[in-house]
C-alpha cells in the first residue's frame, strides 16, 4: 500500500516535471513573433475557460505557438484567479452570514412571531362576527319560557324623619304612616335620619313575624346624607302591609312601615 502510494506519487511528480519542462519548452521552442496562423484571443479565452467549446484545431496550435501558448498559460492563470476570488467571495458571504445569523435569526423569530399574531387576529376577526347575532338575532322558539330583562326602577324612600329604635326596644310604628312601595324591581334608595353612621346595614321586610325579604347593603355619605343604594326585586312580594326594618351593625333600627302596591300591568303577571 505504502509502496503503491510512494510509486504514484513518484509519478505524479515525474509526469509534472515532464509538464513543466514541456511548459517551458513550448513557451520557447515555437516562437512566433508576426503571430502568423494564430486563432483570435477569444478562441484561446473560450478554449481556457470552456475547453470542451473550444474550436477545433486550436489545441494543435498551442502545441506548435509559443506566443499562443503563453497567452493561454496567462488565461488559466486568469481563470484561476477568478475561480479563487469567486470562492473567496463566497466564503466571505457565508462568513457574514454566519456572524450576521443572531441578528437575522431574532429578526425571523420576531417575523414569525407578528405573523403568529397576525392570523390569531385574523381567525378572531373571522370568527367573532359569527357569534352575536347567533345569540340577538335568534327568535325564542314557540312554547319556550322567554325571561325578560329585569328592569329596575328607581324608587326612593326618605327615613330622614324616623327615630331609631335601639337594641330589642319594641318598635313604635303606630304614628308612622305607611308609605306605598310597588311591587317591582326596584333600585331604592334609602335616606338614612341625619348623621346616621356609614357602613354595612341589613335590610328586612317583614310581616306578622315572618321576614318576606331581606339584603344586606352599604351606606355612604352622599352631600351630608347617609344613603343606602340597593336593588330590591319586590315583585314576588305579595300586595300588603309590611315593616321595612333598617338594621346597623351597631344596633340601630330605623322601621318603615311600608304598603307594597301591585306591580304595574305591563310585567303580566297576575296576582290573586
Ligand atoms: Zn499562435
């Protein structure tokens, strides 16, 4: 093996040093100074740079030309140099690039990402239309319960005037009239007696010992007033006369003696 590879490389050398000296020996033997039968520059260029174009004959004249022949030495050494210059560009191309790559890498990521984000907002778009006038646009089926929006009124309810009863004092209600409250949705608000103490308050709506309603609720000062804002749905509240009974964490009670009224016909309920 060994041997095998010294006798070619032997070779190899013996057949360059043939090359060489037949180089040189062309590049002197033949000389042709008036350049007399030479073929065109281009005809050596083409044959330099694409020897298998090359025309016919031209060969044979490298071979018998030694002006012919040194030209088309310095066109493979100018081939040469611009294989390697060509080369060298691209290697540089792929050096940029590589050194570039963090850079065009978070570039593409970021890229990616707005795309990512723009069809999520896309598909939303898309979709979203889709899902409202389902729900608005949907007609209630016969036989279906339809529950109307519950509708809320204001109604306000002034206690100003009442005298709080404190702890389990029995409540003295007999010279308080009643006021009449529909029987509806209600947003009530409640004006507590002056200086009356912000804060949680428990409101029940009783009768004959049984409580018909109750909510617990925040009073806040609103221009030196205590007001108590609550919704209070008293449409199941059958038409009557009850005791409204305003309970502070403290002890203090404020009963308003109430008549609730029928609710106004346009809810369609009936009442006995
Ligand atoms: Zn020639």
């Amino acid at each position: 093996m060994r041997l095998r590879l010294k006798g070619r490389r032997a070779s190899e050398k013996k057949s360059k040093d043939v090359l060489d000296f037949a180089r040189s020996y062309l590049s002197e033997a033949f000389p042709n100074p008036d350049r007399q039968g030479c073929p065109s520059d281009s005809s050596l260029r083409s044959l330099a740079f694409n020897p298998s174009q090359g025309e016919p004959g031209v060969n044979e004249h490298l071979a018998a030309c030694s002006p012919c022949f040194k030209r088309y030495g310095e066109l493979l050494a100018e081939l040469k140099s611009q294989r390697e210059a060509e080369e060298g560009l691209s290697w540089r191309r792929i050096s940029a690039w590589s050194k570039a790559h963090p850079i065009l890498a978070g570039t593409a990521l970021a890229c990616a990402v707005l795309i990512a984000i723009g069809a999520g907002l896309l598909l939303r778009r898309i979709r979203l239309p889709n899902v409202p006038p389902v729900e608005t646009h949907r007609a209630p089926s016969p036989g279906e319960p339809v529950k109307p929006p519950v509708a809320y009124t204001s109604f306000s309810l002034d206690l100003s005037a009442l005298s709080p009863v404190r702890g389990a004092e029995p409540p003295t209600t007999g010279e308080v009239r009643p006021v009449a409250v529909p029987g509806s949705p209600l947003e009530l608000t409640l004006t507590l007696p002056l200086a009356s103490a912000e804060g949680p308050y428990d409101l029940t709506l009783t009768a004959g010992g049984h409580t018909f309603w109750s909510k617990s609720a925040q009073a806040h000062l609103h221009n030196g007033r205590t007001l108590i804002q609550v919704q209070a749905d008293l449409s199941q509240i059958p038409v009557g006369f009850y005791n409204l009974e305003v309970q502070s964490s403290v002890g203090i009670r404020l009963i308003q003696p109430v008549s609730i009224q029928p609710s106004p016909p346009k809810t369609g309920e009936q009442r006995p």
